[in-house]
C-alpha cells in the first residue's frame, strides 16, 4: 500500500507534471493565426487544432468520464476530437483559437479537482499515460508546424553559438557489442504497454555506429546517385523513391555547416538503402536498445544512456529548447556505457524490426493504443527527437511509423555483424 504521505508526494508530482506539461503546450501556439491554427499541410496530419482540442478530449474521456464517471461536458466535441470520429480531411473545420483553449481549460479544472480525491495508487499509471500523451500529440504538432514552414520555403538561415567544426575524429567509428544478455523494456510506472513486460534478451556479437549518420555522409550518397540507382533499394523501397518522387530528406539544408547535424526527415526505405550502399543494415530494435541502455559492467539497464537522472540541456538535444537539430557529437555526456553519442533527442531513429508486442504483452488502456499496429507494417522508431518532452524520452521507448513516412523528425544509424574495413 501506498502511504498517505507517499500518495500526496505522488499526487504533487503529478500537478507538477501536468501544469508543466500544459505550460509547454500553451508555449508552442503563442502568436499562431486562425489559419495556422486550422490547416492540413498534409493529407496524412491532422491540422495542429485538432490535436490540441484532442488532448482535451482524451483527458476528459478517461479521468473524468471513464474512470471519474462523470457525464461529457462537452458534447459537441465528442466526434470531432475523437481519433475515430472524423476522416482527417474533416477536421479542418473547428472551433477558434479561443474555444479551444476555453476547452483545455475547463476540462484541466476539473481533472485538478478529481485528483485531490482520487485513490491515485489505483490511477497513477493512467495519470502518466496521458501526460505522455499530450506529450506525444505536442511533438506531432511540431513536426506539423515544420512541414508548413518548409512546403511554404520559409525556412531561414539559423544563426547560433553552436561551434560547427566537428569533434569528430572518425565520424564512421563503429562500436563492438559484445555478445550477451540484456533487458529490453520497462515495468516501471511509466512505461506504456507496448515498452512491457521487461524481459531479457540474447544478442551475438554486433557493432554500430556510434554516431547518427550525418547530413555530410549523407550528402555521399546523394551525390553518387543513390536516389537513381535501384540497386541501393528494396522493392518496396525503389517503388516508393518512384511515386514520392523523392531526391533528398525532407528536412534538407544543403548548407555545409550542418554537414555534422544528423540527417533529418528520412523514411526507413531511405534509411535501408543508405545502409546498403555502405555496406551495412539498419539495427534490429533490441540491437540499438542494448547500445543505448544497457551497462555491461554494472549487469544492469540504465533508463537512459547516461544513467537514471533526468534528461537535461546537459546530455541531450530534446523539448523544443534549441528548436532544430545539433551535431551529433554535441552531447558527450550523453553517452551510453558502451560510448554512443546521440541515442536520446536530435532524431528519431529507425530500426529494423516490425513494430510487434513483447511476449505476455498486455494492452493499456485500450486496444487502440498499440495492439491495432501490431499489423506488420509498421517499424519501429527509437530514441526521440529535438522537440520529445522528458516524459516520452527514454531507452526501452517505442515509437511507429510506416517505413514511407519521412515527414517525421527521423533519421537512423547503421549496424554490422563485422566490422567494416578500409
């Protein structure tokens, strides 16, 4: 049992979390427009509106109405900002800045009155679930919001003290993984379904790279025509370079001092045929996880590369505090226990692997959440990116696209079972 101290303390965190979490979310539509506010810059994303009265929706739907049983106060909503109430095309039209944000408002008053009295030892999980949520929704925004800036070519030279001559002094250094044992996943409180049950897993001896591959060896490839040779890419991967018409990441500068930034806005088919024309392959997920998380010598996992504190301006470019990506040997304190650099924040980073439950998976809170994608077409994601709040970012986290999604903020490194000469 929970004491009565430890569920204030508890509860506390969770104000905290909460008001925080909101805080942030207020911070992103500062100064937006009514038409920012209600476009679709893509037919796949919703417009960022719609998102925000969704986390609203979502958060009455299970603190107040599920789980508090207390009847919708805002009916008018309930099909709207349902993720199955309206094709996205249909979402355009919503209710002003303004009602929204009364909405957000009227609905967070009565969850903060809900937790004064609930039995949060029974709750505490679904109460993380939806900060993650909200959290997960907020990033979707931003990569929105980016594709509007970049399909309307707004994007303009950053001007920063970031010092761009690399540190790097073999950008292509590869890291020997020793052959063992690791633990996958999460039990703790925060881990969503699909991160459970913690379990442990046997992997040969591998390497990879210990740096995302960069915009400037990514720029090789481009150069030697990978995005016209078929032979770089998959079936599935050279149809569709074809009917996407794609040349070059989304997300691309071609300006040279980001030459040590990670390449950004990649799919996985694009990241699959960089890898073969390297000579390598994409890491499986339990590969890049045992990188990132696990500490040989201790024989323990480690909730994040560096360790178990909290991530920070210190380890890792996350939470929208720089607003783009920064070169990937930036935080040398973030490294993992085997020396990887950049496993949490700059990009997503794709794997191998389908995105499927772990054995004795159980789905929470609904089957929606993850178990409808456990459908073999969707691949697995790793990591975070510059705009994932602290909440969402950690090792045994899992995220899923499919493999022709590039307007994520998404890029990859590479794996080997031998290492690579010359």
């Amino acid at each position: 049992m929970i004491s009565r101290f430890n569920e204030s303390s508890v509860k506390e965190t969770l104000v905290c979390d909460l008001v925080e979490c909101r805080l942030k979310t207020w911070k992103i539509f500062e100064g937006m427009d009514e038409s920012t506010f209600c476009s679709q810059p893509h037919p796949e994303f919703s417009p960022v509106g719609w998102h925000l009265g969704h986390i609203a929706y979502t958060e009455s739907l299970w603190l107040l109405e599920h789980i508090g049983g207390l009847p919708c106060s805002f009916p008018q909503y309930q099909k709207l900002f349902a993720a199955d109430g309206l094709p996205k095309s249909q979402r355009v039209q919503l209710p002003n800045i303004q009602e929204t944000h009364d909405y957000l408002e009227t609905v967070r008053k009565q969850v903060l009155q809900r937790l004064e009295v609930v039995d949060i030892e029974k709750e505490e999980r679904l109460w993380r679930f939806l900060i993650q949520h909200e959290s997960q929704h907020c990033e979707i925004i931003s990569f929105v919001l980016e594709l509007m800036k970049w399909e309307n070519r707004e994007i303009e030279e950053i001007e920063e003290n970031i010092n761009y001559t690399s540190s790097i002094k073999n950008i292509t250094e590869m890291i020997l993984i020793p052959a063992g044992e690791f633990e996958q996943g999460s039990n703790d409180i925060y881990a969503l379904d699909n991160e459970r049950p913690e379990h442990k897993v046997y992997l040969e001896t591998y390497y990879i790279d210990r740096y995302p591959v960069t915009c400037g060896q990514y720029w090789l490839f481009m150069e030697a025509g990978g995005y016209q040779d078929s032979q770089w890419w998959s079936e599935a991967g050279w149809k569709w370079r074809q009917t996407e018409r794609v040349i070059k990441p989304l997300y691309w500068s071609g300006q040279r001092n980001w030459d040590n930034h990670p390449v950004c806005g990649v799919s996985w088919y694009e990241a699959q045929a960089y890898s073969r024309f390297v000579g390598k392959r994409l890491p499986t997920e339990a590969e890049w996880e045992k990188a990132a998380s696990w500490d040989a010598k201790a024989g323990c996992r480690r909730i994040y590369p560096w360790g178990d504190t909290s991530p920070s301006f210190e380890n890792c470019n996350c939470d929208r505090l720089i607003g783009h990506t920064t070169p990937v040997d930036n935080y040398p304190a973030g490294q993992s226990a085997y020396g990887l650099y950049d496993t949490l924040g700059n990009v997503w980073e794709w794997t191998a692997s389908w995105f499927d439950g772990y054995e004795g998976f159980q789905s929470y809170p609904y089957i929606g959440y993850s178990q409808v994608y456990f459908d073999h077409k969707h691949r697995v994601l790793k990591g975070g990116s510059w705009a994932t709040r602290h909440w969402g970012l950690r090792t045994s986290f899992r995220n899923w696209y499919y493999p022709g999604v590039y307007q994520i903020f998404a890029g990859f490194r590479c794996a080997t079972n031998e290492v690579l000469l010359g």
